[in-house]
C-alpha cells in the first residue's frame, strides 16, 4: 500500500467520523451583533468575559469591592446567577439596523442599536415594535467635532442655527460661523443615511429623521472611526461622532442651543444624548439575562462604561429600573 | 551618422534627464508623505530645471551631422520652454504647474488639464523632433520611454511595499502575531486573523481544486468538439471578472440564509472557492495543453487507457504548472476584503480550531462560526477603530502583505525552477 | 508471465503466415484521402519496411494497424484490417488490448518524464490495472491498492520484466546503474533504445516503427538498425522508413506507396534489383520522389 | 469469443449522462432547498461514484471531469439567476428614474443609481486614462525591449502589483493619498473621485500590461522578422507591423482592464467620500461622490426592505457591465487567435 493510497483512505474514515462528530453544531453560544457605537462596551464585557479572571486577580474582578460575596470566576459568578454554566460570547461588528434585524430573525440573541426601535422603524406597528425588547446599558453624546487647524482659528463655540445651516448646505465657508476668523471651505461630515448615528442626529437635530434637503454634507462616512479620521486628515471638516472619538486632533466645539445656554459636551444638559440600546427578542432569555446583568451591575457600569470606554453611566434610579426589568436570579 | 562624441554627449544627456525624472518622482512622492516639506520656491526651481533639461535634451539629440531641423520644430522647442518658465515663474507659490484659482472647481479643472497638456505638449514635441531623426534616435527614445512606464508601476509597488514594511515593522512582534487580542489585559495580537485567513485560503483550496484541475483536464484531454472549450473558457473568463463585491452580495443572499443565517467560514469559503475556480481552470488548462502530444500517443500507444494516461503521464508532468497557478490564485484571493465582508467574518473572534481534546479530537463547530481574516481586520481597524490604533492596522497590512507575497514568490518559484529543469 | 496471460485469453496464438491483413482499406481525413484501396499482407517475424515519398500516406497506414488514427480528429477508417485474424475495427474490440499486443516505436524518442525504470514497468502496469478492472467486483477492489507505482505485485517480476526488456533493446548495460534515473537525461539514441525496450515489455506480437532513425545521428541508427534485426527472431516488424538504404539492409520485404497507394510489394532483394513497375524503378533509382 | 470479452459492460454515455444528472439534481437540491434529506442524496451519489469507479473507471473518472467542467457555468448562472431574481424588484417600479433619476435617500425611500452609475464612469475613465497608456507601453517595453532577464524579472513584478490586496492600497491611499490631493489642489473634502482613480489606475495597469503582453508577444516574430529583413529599426517594425496585428489584443486588454476598474470594490470604498449626488458640474472629479460598488459595500450592512432591493438592483447592473465588457473583451481575443491561427 503506497502513500497516496493511506492518505485517500485515511481521508475517507475522517469524513466517516466527521459524520459522527458530536460537536458539529455547539449551541451554548451567546450572539451579539449591531453598532460599532455600542460596541466598544460589548468589546470590553466579553473580552472580560472570556479571560474569566479568578477572584484571586482582584485587579480584574473586584468582586468584594462591590460588595459581591462569591469566590467563583467572573463569567462563573454571572453565568451562575441564573443557574448556568459558563458560555461562549459570539460578538460581530456591524451597525444598528442590521442588529436589529438580525434579533428579530433569531440569528443573534441580542441586537446592539445606538437609536431606539422606533426611530429605526418608523412605518412599523406598536404590536411589532413591542416584541422587541430594550435595554438601556449607558450614553452616549454625540459631539460636535471639528477638525484641529479650524478649531485652533478660533471656532470653539457654534449656534445650532448655524450647525443647521452647515449641514443644510446654507453655510459653506468658515468665514459664516459667528466665531471663527477662518477663510476655507466647510466640509461637512455625515454618517451613512440609514445608520442609528444619523438617525440619531437627525432626530436631535430636526426632530424627525425624514430630512430630505441635507445638501452641505460632502461626504458621508459608515462609522465613528472613519469620521474621526476624515476630520483628524482634514482642515476644514465638521462631523458628529461619538463622544469616545474625541481626541486632540479632533477637539469638541461648545454648542449654544436653543435655550440661549452654551453647552460643552461634559455637560450635564448636552443636548445630543443618546441611550446605547441592547435589544432581545419577545423577552429576555437566563442566558442573554446573565450577560446583560453583569454589564447593568455597579461593577459593569463602572468597568465597561465608565473606565474603558468614555461613555456615561446610567442613573442610580434608571440602573435599578433596567435591573428589574431583567428575569430574576435564581 | 553621428560621431562618437556626439554620441557621448547623447548618452550624458540622457543619463542626466533620467536622473531629473527619478529625482523629481523622488521629490513628489517625498511631498505626498510629508506636504510642505520642500518649500514651493525649490518645486518651481526644480520643475524649471526639469522642464530645461527635456528641451535641451531634445535639441542635441537633434544636433546630427546631416540633420537640418524644420524651423517649426525649433519653435515648439522654444515655445515649451517658454510655457514652463512662465508656469513656474509667475506662479511659483502652489508647487508645480498649479496656479491657485481660488475655489473655482472648473480653475482647478483646468489647471489639472493646463498640467497634462504641458507634459503631452513636451512628449508629443520630443517625438515630432525625432521623427526626422535617424531612426535609432527614435528607437532610443522610444525604447526609453516605455523603460519609464514600466518604472512608474514598480516604484509604485517599491514605495507602497516598503512603506508599508516601515510603518508596519514597529508594531510586528512575536507576540502581536502569536496572541490574540485582549482588552482586559491591554495585548493586542492577529493570531486569530492569521489563523482565520489560512482557513479560508485552505477552504477554498480544498473545494476549488479539484474542480478546476479537473474541468481543465476534460478540457485538454476529452472535450473533441472546441465549442465546449470556448463556452468553459467564457464562463470562466466571466466568473473571473465578476467583481468581488457582486460574489459577496451572492453569498449574502445565497449562501447564508441556506447554511446558517449568520457569518460563517464555510460560507466565505465556498465564496473564495468560486473566486479561486476560474483561475484555476485557466492556469491548469494552459499547463495540461503544455504538455507535449508525444506523451500522449506514446502512453496510449502502449495500451494505457485515456485515464491512465492522465493519471501516470499527463498530470505528473504538469503538476509543478498547475501547483504555479494555483499557488498564484491564492495570493491573489487571500488579501480579498469585500466577498467576506458579509458573509464570513467579524472582529476580534477567536481563531478557529479544529482538533479537541477527546474523542474523535477534531470538530468542525468552526466551520459554521465566523472567523476573523487579516484583510477584514484592517478595514475594520480603519472603519471603526475595532482591533487598535493605527499602528496596528500597519502591522497587520505587513502581515497580509508577507503573506500574499510569500504565495507569489513561493509561486513563481516554483514556476522558474521547473522551467529550467524540466525536459522538454 | 504475461504472454502466458495472454495466451490463455486466446488473443494471439493463430496458425497462419499472416500477421496482419489488410484489404481495401481507405483512410480520410475529412475531405482528403489519405490512404486509397490498399491490400497488404504482413507475414510474422519477418521485417516490412514501407517505403515511399513524403505524405504518400505511410504513417497513416501505420497507424490505422493500432488504431492510433482514431486520435486524429476527423480521420475516418474503411476496410478491413486484421491482426491475428481480427478484426480491429470491429464494434467492441477493446482498443487498449490491441495496442498492448500492436507496440509502437515514434520518429521522435518520447520517454516519459520519469525513471528508466518506471518508463518500461508503465506498459505492463497499465496492463496489469485494465486487466483487473475489467474482472471487476472484489479484485478491482483490491487492485486499488496494488496498481501505484510501487506496488507489492511489481516485485521481482517486475524486476525481471523490465531487466529482459532493456536487455532485449541492447540498453542495459548502459543504464544499469542509473534505472532509476530521470530517463530524460539520457542521450537520443538511448532514449529511442528506451523507447522500444518499453515496447517490448508489453510483450508485442507486432511492433510499428514510424521512421524511427530520422532524429538520430549516423551510429545510434546504425545501433537501431541492428536491434531491428535482432528482434525480426522473435517479432514480426513494420518499419516506415524514408530512406531506401535502410530499407534495403534491414528488410525482408519492401512496400512502395505512392499517393496513398500501394504500387509494389515483394521481396526486398527483388524490388530493389527488378522492380515489376516502372514508377518503383523510378523511384528507387531517385528519378521521382 | 475475443470479442465477448472485449466488449464494454455498459455504454460509458449512458453512465457520463446519469452521473451528471444525478450531480445536478444533488447540487439542485442541495443549495436551493436545502434540506435534511439531501445529505442522504449526496451520501448516495457518493455510492454510486465509489461503486462507478471499481467497476468501470474510465467512464467514472470522464463523467466526474465533465461534472468538474460544468462548476464554472453552474456558479455563473447561479449568480446571474439569483442576482437577476432580487435586483429585478427594483428595476420594475420605473427603471428609467432607477438608472437616471438623481437622488438616494434611504429615509425617504427613493433610490436612483444615477449618481453612482456616473461615479463609476468617472472613476473609472480616470483610472483608465492612467493605467491605458501606462500599460501598453509597459507591455512593449517588456515584450520587445526587454533583455531576456530582466523580462524574467519585470512580468512577476507586474503580477505582483495585482497581488496586493486591495484594502491595502486603500488604506495606503487614504493616508497617502487623499490628503495630499487635497492640499495640493486646494479642495474642501477629502473623498473625491480623483483619488481613487489614481489607486485603480495602478490596480488595473497589471491586468492591461499581461494581457496586452501577451497580444504582443502572440504575433508572430516572422512578421517582424521580414521588416526588419528590409532595413528597419525595431521600433518601425513594431510600430508599423506588430503594433497593428496586434491592436485588437490591446483593445481587449483595455476592455479587460476598465472591467476590472469599475469592479474594484475595496479601495474605492475606503477612499471615496460617499455622497449619494451628481456632482455640478458634472466633470468635477474634485467632488466627494460614490460608485456603484462602494455604494454596495457600505450600505449593505445598514439596508433594509426596500434599499436591499434597489441594492441589489445595483449589483445586477454592475455584473451584467462587467459581464458584457469581458465577454467583449473574450470575443475580440478569440478573433485575433482564430486570425494568427489561419494567417
């Protein structure tokens, strides 16, 4: 029996035993996929969830400092809440709109969206909406960022009359924004038509998303990390990315609102917020329920929003609304 | 015919002109890394003296014994010069042929189009003075020329590769290619990428092969009739230019609601596969009808069957070319972002894996999981800043870029050293 | 071992002169007949060379013995040609099994790009496999394992067939030490040796050789020449030759063809001294051709 | 008697068209069903292939090379038939407006390829206009000028400028390139069609060097030859003798490289600016735009309902482009061959 010979039938009993192979399909997998603003928190909560530290590493799971009194591994501990075993997080980057489709398909357990159902569905009945259902994780704020040669020109502080005007195209030089003393064109950055961030903007900003005359955007970006560049690369842009974007090369402007007040984007009253949503379908299921828990908990919301990622936190009240709003522990 | 110094002076001025050329594209791509690190004065200076040296180039060459210039070529001579020095003297503050029309798109239009013609004005006025030239002047010109066309391409590829390796060697260290990426603990690695890639590639391989090879073999050896060569070659020739967003799409709505509704590698390798297969067929088919008659009617002669004959003569004397191609098709469809896109990959996934620990130690769960590749990495670390900084999506371009290389080399290696050493 | 085999199939083994029979036989490559009406015998073990100027169609009436036309795309065969008594292009016939027993020598020296060794063990093991799948059922099955190059059957047998054979085309003592050498690396007149002791390992009743001295120089075609007349003992051969010396030293009996047609077949002495026909004195004397 | 055994147990036609109906119908079933049952079906034909190639191997090994020879035109008509299913709805409302009308908006729900189909011919005439002439005379050079070695060197150079991925030379354009034109042509935005143009210029010049090489070098050298017998210089003998023989290969490879162009996927998409708009005035290749597969590539993760279907819609138009430029491009080449052969 030469070589080729063994190798073919060697071949041949692997696709018998490939037939038998118990683990063809391993379901214990928890699948979350949607917007890359949310992402970064889901990033960090897997990323925690997998190395599972030990409570002996109280660098990374300082269970008693929140007051938890257990001595079992992170993921054990949360997964245990609900009587389970440890599973497998399965997270995809894409955006809202396709997390919020791929939940209600049951492709995925839990769909990310930075903008609420509603707002992404807006033709679609109540009875239809409800079967989604919402979790409230942290904010966001949407900043508004300008490239850093406009912003060391002077064009710190913007009216909302004139971002309006900017992004409708009836402003198209620097020179036109009260503050600045800076003769270039405005190049305006949107967000791909469709995506939570711009509906987001687009409801913030003219309180529906159904905009048609957005004329002055020159050019349109798919996410946050691309506007970032764009302004960083640029001198003369404006965009609205996440507050998690913000860097010195592309510093935040201070906004005067409606009311007549100027607001910062640390501000409290900063009117471009935005709740990071993480959707699960026709209730919440122990498995989704222990994930969601352990981001909602004081240690998550400190962890995940607060420290590694720039987002705010939620409330003390609203903390413990969404809490409640979660299967109980076992 | 010309004398000896003449000549001399001939080839000096092309020496020198050649070296203008490098510098100048030298000097642009220094610009395009570093705009503003060359004041716009020395560009004019320069482009000046660039200019100069086409048109004094041009004049010798036409300074032969027995050649008397019509006096039209003398003033396009002239009147080139002239453009150049008016471009860059009363313009000399927005680099190289670009006055600044202030904001005006068809200014800025023109200017582009002002820029070319200088250039085809002086190429077209070079040509016309060498057509009444000795012809070996013409053929000189000409065979330098195209010299420089085939230049530009590969200092495109110098410059981009090696770019690519300084930016990208900073980042590469044996733990950035060997781990996976972990926030908790601050580590950033392309293991997975890497690992998700190779999947693919072997995927794909695996599945496009033997089809390929195979259809060229009944191609070369069975199909009598040459109408099912063409419609085969057409077919492939069109699945080969189909683009590859129009495959990821396919796979979109084909391939993912059909195995499991999300991402998974086998989708992105079947996909690859039917980017792989036309290459393939091409390549296999070109090293099947390579293979000299002889071998054929001598095996056949024999009283081999046909199949035998493909199976001990045909194919093992063409398995280095067809190997060649293949390995060529991999490189190619391994740095290919926009089929997988959709279909295969997500961010920062563990690495597939194959084998367990017990019983019967292999599970292909992986194959119906998405995977992470190193093209998808790097766009998604340029998308959305998912996987690291900057720096990374650098070092995981010099990865990618090793890799597609090494198919290319490893190819063409293959290719030289069997040329030589086989025997007909 | 295998003529054994292939006498107790009943393929070889009839008691006339003849070996090969060939009456009115046309061949046409579309439009253009190639061979017009010929009827020849060739008697065993004796060499037949055929002679005639180029294109006059003496390849093709080669090849139309092993069926090697059917090859050529638009070649079309009338008539009858029998070997042994069969009829070669009768519905059926097993075409690898008439070629095993009807070898082929080429104009140009075609071994395969492998040993020396494995290049005469390729006849027999093809043999070998189409033997086995033609049984079918559970010895293909175990053929599977058997019919790689290195296979247990091989063994001394195949040691000795193949030894035989290079002895039998005067190659061994020039390749004994290097059988398992790439056998392109041999000289042209080795590789052409080669090529016939491959031939002869299939154990032929015929050999056909299209002019297969012409790409070689002066003293490997003498060597060639010699082997012929060597085997002419054991086999019957049909040489094709452009050159009439060649036929008239190693011949026992000569063919002229002329535009596809046979114009004298006798004994070489005869047709070289006193030719029936005018044209074949004419040709033979380099008056026309 | 010898002819009994000789005989062949079963008509290897027969065999050739039931192995290839049976692959059919497994492939069929397999991918536009997809059931359960199917895997059975397939285990059976696996049967059936082992059991064919104990028995009659010959005619197993032909059937199972012609299965082999139809992958292509299967997966082919596959992608047409499914593309052509759903890119069809978007294409029936009011095809005209679909292809020409102006304007994109995903919250409005009305799509037109306008725009893209006119970013796409600008786009790719740019990349043309430096890849065309680039190409051709990379290609003579290194057909006819070229000493052997560096010939050796020179073409896999040029196949591995075709070898780097194109989100390579998207990410390397971007931070290259984009800003640089910028500032060197004083524009307000960083996505115009201008940059991706040059980066597709030098990813399609390989594909119109090779293939216009081997137009070149597929003219005969006697043809060359019996100039040059009459006292010319290489250059007239090229110009003059194998320049024209083999202009219709050159077409061809143009035709084959803007196909490759306009199918670029990658490095457009990270270099273009995405605006869904006709730019004013229409030639201004300095205005932030989009082309029909950057239009695909980033959207496609955002669409829904309607924009899949005018997405879609999208692809169908960009395949069967493509698909006519390299069946154009197929039939030239296939004429100059047939030309050579009886010439």
């Amino acid at each position: 029996m030469n070589i080729n010979k063994l190798a073919g039938f060697s071949l041949g009993l692997l696709m018998v035993l490939l037939l038998f192979s118990p683990s063809l399909f391993a379901q214990n997998v928890l699948r979350i996929d949607g917007s890359s603003t949310v992402f970064p928190v889901i990033e960090y909560a897997t990323s925690y969830w997998k190395n599972n530290p030990p409570i002996t590493y109280s660098e990374f799971w300082p269970a008693e400092e929140y007051g938890i009194d257990t001595d079992k591994n992170l993921a054990d501990y949360w997964a245990g809440l609900y009587g389970l075993d440890k599973f497998r997080v399965q997270k995809n980057l894409s955006h809202s709109g396709q997390g919020l489709r791929k939940v209600a398909k049951g492709n995925v357990d839990i769909g990310i969206s930075s903008t609420a159902v509603r707002f992404e569905y807006p033709g679609k009945l109540e009875k239809e909406l409800n079967k989604y259902t919402p979790h409230i994780i942290g904010y966001d704020r949407q900043a508004f960022s300008v490239s850093k040669e406009v912003y060391e020109a002077g064009c710190a502080v913007l009216t909302k009359e004139e971002i309006v005007g900017i992004f409708k195209g009836t402003i198209t030089n620097w020179k036109g924004v009260n503050s600045c003393n800076y003769d270039r064109e405005i190049q305006a950055v949107g967000r791909t038509v469709g995506s939570g961030t711009e509906t987001m903007f687009r409801v913030n900003l003219f309180g529906s998303a159904e905009v048609s005359d957005l004329n002055g955007v020159d050019v349109r970006q798919g996410q946050n990390q691309m506007v970032k560049r764009t302004l960083v690369s640029s001198n003369n842009a404006i965009g609205y990315p996440g507050v998690e974007f913000i860097t010195d090369e592309n510093p935040a402007v201070e906004v005067t609102w409606d009311d007549g007040a100027t607001y910062s984007v640390e501000d409290e009253g900063w009117p471009l917020g935005r709740p990071l949503y993480m959707y699960t379908w026709q209730g919440t299921s122990k498995k989704e329920a222990a994930f969601l828990r352990m981001i909602l908990s004081d240690f998550g919301q400190d962890v995940f929003v607060e420290q590694n990622t720039d987002y705010y936190t939620l409330s003390d009240s609203e903390q413990a609304y969404q809490l409640d709003n979660l299967p109980e522990v076992e | 015919m010309i004398s000896a110094r003449e000549k001399a002076i001939r080839y000096i001025m092309i020496v020198l002109w050649l070296v203008l050329a490098v510098v100048s594209l030298l000097i642009s791509g220094w610009l395009v890394v570093e705009p503003g690190a060359i004041s716009s004065e020395a560009i004019s200076a320069f482009g000046g003296i660039l200019l100069a040296g086409v048109g004094i180039t041009i004049i010798v060459f036409n300074l032969g014994d027995n050649y008397q210039p019509p006096i039209s070529h003398f003033l396009i001579s002239i009147l080139l010069l002239l453009l150049g020095g008016v471009v860059f003297l009363f313009f000399p503050d927005q680099g190289v042929a670009l006055p600044n029309l202030e904001g005006d798109i068809t200014a800025k239009l023109a200017n582009l189009l002002l820029f070319l013609l200088v250039g085809f004005a002086g190429i077209w006025a070079g040509l016309l003075f060498f057509r009444e030239n000795p012809a070996q002047n013409r053929e000189l010109a000409v065979k330098y020329f195209t010299w420089l066309s085939v230049l530009i391409p590969l200092g495109v590829l110098v410059f981009f590769v090696s770019y690519t390796i300084i930016e990208g060697s900073s980042v590469i260290n044996w733990q950035f290619i060997s781990s996976s990426t972990n926030l908790m603990m601050g580590k950033v690695g392309i293991f997975p990428a890497i690992m998700g890639t190779f999947s693919l590639i072997i995927g794909a391989t695996v599945l496009a092969v033997p089809l390929g090879v195979g259809a060229a073999v009944f191609l070369t050896e069975y199909a009598k009739r040459t109408w099912i060569r063409q419609a085969v070659g057409v077919t492939a020739d069109c699945l080969w230019s189909t683009p590859s967003i129009v495959f990821g799409l396919f796979g979109y709505v084909f391939l993912v609601p059909r195995i499991t509704g999300h991402s998974t590698l086998l989708a992105g390798q079947i996909i690859l596969a039917a980017m792989l297969l036309p290459l393939t067929i091409a390549t296999s088919t070109e090293a099947l009808s390579s293979v000299p008659d002889e071998f054929r009617s001598g095996s056949l002669a024999l009283g081999a069957s046909r199949w035998w004959t493909i199976r001990k003569v045909i194919l093992p004397s063409s398995v280095p070319s067809i190997i060649t191609g293949i390995l060529l098709g991999i490189g190619r469809i391994a740095g290919e972002t926009a089929p997988i896109m959709l279909i295969a990959v997500a961010s920062n996934t563990s690495a597939p894996s194959f084998l367990t620990s017990s019983f019967p130690y292999f599970q292909l769960g992986s194959l119906f999981r998405e995977v992470d590749a190193l093209p998808y990495r790097m766009y998604s670390i340029y998308k959305a800043g998912v996987g690291g900084s900057i720096d990374e999506a650098w070092g995981t371009a010099l990865v990618l870029i090793v890799l597609v290389l090494m198919f290319y080399g490893l190819g063409i290696t293959v290719r030289s050293y069997y040329r030589r050493r086989r025997g007909w | 071992m295998f003529n054994d085999q292939g006498n107790k199939e009943g393929i070889l083994d009839l008691p006339n002169q003849t070996a090969v029979e060939i009456r009115n036989l046309d061949v046409y490559y579309g439009e253009e007949n190639a061979i017009e009406d010929v009827s020849l015998d060739i008697l065993r073990k004796k060499v037949t060379a055929l002679i005639g100027p180029s294109g006059c169609g003496k390849s093709t009436l080669l090849r139309s013995i092993n069926r090697m036309n059917d090859l050529i795309d638009g070649a079309k065969v009338e008539g009858i040609v029998k070997v042994d008594g069969n009829n070669v292009y009768s519905k059926g016939l097993q075409v690898s099994r008439l070629r095993q027993k009807v070898g082929q020598v080429f104009q140009k020296p075609n071994p395969f790009p492998k040993s020396v060794y494995d290049n005469v063990a390729f006849g027999p093991r093809a043999y070998k496999h189409h033997l086995r799948k033609e049984k079918g059922g559970l010895s293909s099955l175990t053929s599977f394992f058997e019919s790689g190059e290195k296979s247990p059957i091989d063994g001394r047998h195949m040691d000795k067939v193949v030894k035989d054979s290079l002895e039998q085309a005067a190659l061994l003592d020039e390749v004994e030490d290097k059988l398992h050498k790439s056998a392109m690396d041999l000289s042209g007149g080795q590789q052409q040796r080669l090529c016939i002791a491959r031939c002869l390992a299939t154990k032929p009743e015929i050999i056909l050789m299209d002019e297969p001295t012409s790409s070689l120089d002066p003293i490997s075609a003498g060597r060639i020449e010699d082997l012929i007349e060597d085997l002419s003992t054991d086999y019957t051969v049909l040489i094709v030759t452009h050159n009439m010396q060649q036929a008239a030293r190693i011949s026992d009996k000569t063919a002229l063809l002329w535009l596809g047609e046979l114009v004298e077949m006798s004994e070489t002495e005869e047709l070289f001294e006193n030719p029936e026909k005018e044209l074949t004195e004419k040709y033979i004397t380099g008056r026309v051709g | 008697m010898i002819n009994d055994q000789l005989k062949e147990k079963i008509s290897p036609r027969f065999l050739l068209a039931s192995v290839v109906f049976i692959s059919f119908s497994v492939l069929f079933t397999f991918f536009v069903l997809f059931q359960t049952f199917n895997v059975y079906l397939f285990l059976l034909v696996v049967a059936g292939v082992v059991i064919g190639w104990i028995f009659y191997e010959d005619s197993t090994a032909k059937a199972l090379l012609f299965a082999a020879s139809t992958s292509a035109g299967t997966i082919l008509i596959l992608i047409a038939s499914f593309l052509f299913i759903r890119g069809l709805p978007a294409f029936q409302e009011d095809p005209i407006f679909f292809i020409i009308g102006s304007e994109w908006d995903v919250y409005g729900e009305v799509y037109s390829l306008g725009p893209m189909i006119w970013g796409s011919i600008i786009v790719t005439l740019g990349a043309t206009a430096l890849a065309a002439p680039l190409g051709v005379s990379s290609a003579i050079f290194i057909g006819k000028f070229a000493p052997k070695w560096l010939r050796g060197i020179l073409k896999p150079a040029i196949e591995l400028l075709a070898g780097i991925p194109s989100v390579v030379y998207g990410f390397l354009g971007f931070v290259l390139l984009n800003r640089a034109i910028m500032d060197y042509f004083d524009i307000s935005n960083l996505g115009q069609y201008f940059a991706p143009s040059i980066i597709l210029g030098f990813m399609a010049l390989p594909t119109i060097a090779s293939v216009a090489e081997d137009a070149i070098d597929a003219v005969p050298t006697h043809l060359e030859k019996g100039a040059l017998a009459l006292g010319v210089t290489k250059w007239q003998a090229i110009k003059e003798v194998t320049l024209p023989s083999a202009s219709s290969g050159i077409t061809a490879a143009l035709i084959l490289g803007i196909g490759r162009a306009m199918g670029e996927t990658m490095a457009v998409t990270m270099m273009i600016g995405h605006k869904t708009a006709f730019p004013s005035p229409l030639y201004d290749i300095f205005e932030p735009g989009e082309t029909l597969t950057s239009l695909i590539a980033s959207q496609i993760g955002e669409a829904s309902g309607q924009s899949i279907d005018a997405l879609m819609g999208a692809g169908l138009l960009l395949f069967f482009v493509v698909l006519a430029l390299s069946v154009t491009s197929r039939l030239i080449q296939s004429r100059l061959q047939r030309r050579f052969r009886q010439g």
